[in-house]
C-alpha cells in the first residue's frame, strides 16, 4: 500500500451489498469497507483521501513482420475465426505507434490543452468543454449532453456529461469513460494531469485513429445486413464524466455528481426503437483514471469483468513479445496487467469512482486505476513533469488494441 494512503477509523459496510447490486453471480462483490480520511497538500491545503476496503475470498510499430503476428494471434484468442488480418487496412486503423504525437507532453494536440486547471463553473472547465466536443463533432460522432445543476457545499453548481456515440442506431455499447473536471483547492493551482487529463487524451486518441475503421465497418454492416444489422451491432461509445471530484471533503452528496445524475437517468430512458434502458445496452463500462506516470500496476477487481480484463493482459503480452512496447518488459512478463486473479479470492480494494452508481445498478464495470495509487495522486506536483510520455503512449496502444479486439475492427 502507498505509504502516502492510511486506513482509519474503518467502517464495515456489509449489509447493503445486495441491495445496492454489488453482488454478481459468484458474490464477489458482496462486502464492502469503506473509508475517508484527510491528508495534507505541501501547501498545508487540506484534501481528502478517497480509500474503499474490502475482503472476499474467493499502435503501434507498423515496420515490421512481427505486427502481422500480433493481429494473426488477436483474430485468435476471442475474435471471429472468419476474419482475415488486412494489413494494408490494418494500417488506416491506427497511426505507427512511434510517431503518435497526439499524446505528446509538450506539444500534443490532444494532450497538452488538457493539461490545464479544469475546476467545474469556471472558464478554463468550460474552454475544456469546448475543445472535448469539437474533437468528437469534427469526427462525426453522436452527442448527447447530460446538463444539469446540483448543490455542492460551494454553492449550485452547473456539470455537464458528454456523452459520444458513433453510431447510435446500434443496441449494443462498448464504453469507454474518465473524467475530465479537476479538483477545486483553495489558492492553489492543481491540474489533475493524471487525474484525469490523460485519461481523456487516449480515449479522443482512440476515437481519432479507430474512426476510420469504425466507419468502413458499419459500411459493410449496412451493406451486408441492411439496418437491422447495423442496429444489431455493437458501437464504441464513451462518456467524459463532470464533477468527479469534491469540494470539499468526499461524501456521499459531495463527490461523482455526474456519473450519479447520469446513471439515474439512463436507468430510465430507452434507447430508440427498443425496450431496453440506455443502461442495459452496456456490454462493459471501461473506466480509466489516475493515469500517466511511470510503472503503474493494474489488477481486475470485479469477477464479472475478469474476461475484459484478461483481454487487455492477451494484448500486452502480444506487443511485448514482439517488442512493440515503448516500456517492455522481459519476454512474457508483464509490466501493466497480468492475467491473473489479481485481488479476486485474496484481500480486496474498493476505490470510490464514477463506476460505482453504475456497478449499483448491474452494469458490467473494468475499473483501470493503478495500485497503489500515483505518489502526486491529489498533489499540487500532478502535472505534467509527473508525466511519463512513454508510459502514457504504451497504454493507449494496449486499449486500441482491445477495441479492436472487442469490436473487430482488425479486418479494417
């Protein structure tokens, strides 16, 4: 555990584990401890540490050979036998991964305009807004935006969740989420470079280079299938999440107001021409956060996401072996996921997120926080000399990768 992260005072949750849906069909999930306690900015600002506790038992180098191998071995392990790797198409998915500049500390595009305070009512929040939407406008994908006003202990406060669909039509949804608000200090500059402006980075990276592909594929399907086929598919949808954080101390009423005013409401709405809610049209809700420093480690904590997870050790291991990581690591040795149980059957962390009011409500959630969490995690040093640009570049080739896996996108 971080030396930086102490247990106190520990509540034991127990008895509303079920009634919140926390339990899957192997109650793994069926405990929950949890704990809020206060630690100090160098400053001498006051900020709240976020910890739950529990116990239960229970891309990319293009140059070579070796990336013909990696997509021969991706169509194998889940993917569709029937699909051949293109790579002449392979190569309009996803730029060589060496010369990605999107993700870029210094001069990104995607990146570096993130790297900004992003505290919620204020301009720079709303010129993020701005930057966020037009990205996703510019590459044709569906907007729907969640705004709403919520009291917070500094007074009403106005959030908005953006929510991008590339192709809304389809009843399935593969989603990718963050964050992208920062934390309010008083009379202190904090951009939350980790927290969560890289998280926000790769996902507009993903959607950017994955664009073209998602667009051939759902020609083909409209082509092939007609547009009950293309209503049958599964889309990549992501979700930026606002009011992430407290402003003051994280409770209850003051901490995720917008994936809470979010779930509520898709726990209520149906998608067009169905009756299922938005909700049940989730296959998985990928949750990225505190990401972009130097050797985090990932574990997978819910078993009901253990073969998404597992999914992403599959495309690590493949780029590692053929040495497309910017950070490998030995040869069949992971550096980021292992494909293992992780704290399944053994000790359990429960960390405090905006997938928790969907997790209550049966949604099917990959938590892809390190642990232990970055030494600058609420620190006025998470900015972008806390960075690692490789770090951050390996990872968002290893999600690419699984969106494709996930939505076959390899033939395209």
């Amino acid at each position: 555990m971080n030396d930086s992260i102490q247990l106190v005072n520990i509540k034991k949750r127990t008895g509303d584990a079920e009634e919140e849906g926390l339990l899957n069909e192997q109650n793994f999930e069926n405990v929950r401890y949890m704990e809020r306690h206060k630690g100090q900015f160098k400053s001498k600002t006051g900020f709240l540490k976020k910890i739950f506790y529990g116990i239960s038992f229970s891309i990319l180098g293009i140059g070579s050979i070796f990336l013909i191998l990696i997509l021969l071995r991706l169509v194998g392990i889940g993917g569709n036998s029937e699909n051949n790797v293109s790579i002449e198409k392979y190569v309009n998915v996803v730029e060589k991964h060496s010369k990605n500049t999107n993700l870029n500390i210094a001069d990104g595009a995607l990146l570096t305009p993130l790297l900004v305070e992003r505290v919620v009512g204020t301009e720079s929040h709303q010129k993020v807004q701005e930057f966020i939407l037009n990205h996703f406008t510019g590459l044709n994908w569906d907007v729907e935006k969640d705004s709403f006003e919520d009291y917070t202990p500094l007074g009403v406060k106005p959030f908005t969740n953006y929510i991008f669909t590339k192709n809304p039509k389809a009843e399935r949804r593969l989603v990718l989420a963050a964050h992208y608000d920062s934390k309010y200090f008083n009379n202190i500059k904090f951009i939350g470079a980790t927290d969560s402006s890289v998280p926000c980075a790769i996902l507009m990276d993903i959607a950017e280079n994955l664009n073209f592909a998602l667009e051939s594929r759902d020609e083909k399907i409209l082509k092939e299938q007609g547009e009950e086929g293309l209503k049958k598919s599964t889309t990549l949808q992501m979700i930026f999440f606002d009011g992430e954080e407290a402003f003051q101390d994280w409770t209850n009423t003051d901490s995720i107001y917008g994936s809470k005013h979010l779930a509520e409401k898709w726990d209520k709405e149906t998608l067009y021409g169905t009756t299922s809610t938005k909700l049940q049209s989730i296959d998985v809700l990928v949750l990225l956060d505190l990401l972009g420093t130097k050797n985090p480690t990932f574990t997978n904590y819910y078993k009901s996401s253990e073969a998404y997870f597992n999914s992403l050790a599959e495309v690590e291991s493949m780029l590692n072996d053929q040495k497309q990581l910017l950070t490998s690591s030995d040869i069949n040795n992971n550096k980021y996921f292992s494909k293992s149980e992780g704290l399944i059957g053994t000790t359990k962390l429960f960390i405090d997120d905006d997938h928790k009011p969907f997790l209550r409500k049966n949604v099917p959630i990959l938590h892809i926080i390190p642990y232990p969490f970055p030494n600058v995690w609420h620190k006025v040093d998470d900015n972008a000399n806390a960075l690692d640009e490789d770090t951050i570049k390996d990872l968002a080739l290893i999600f690419k990768l699984f969106v494709v896996k996930q939505l076959q996108l390899n033939n395209y």
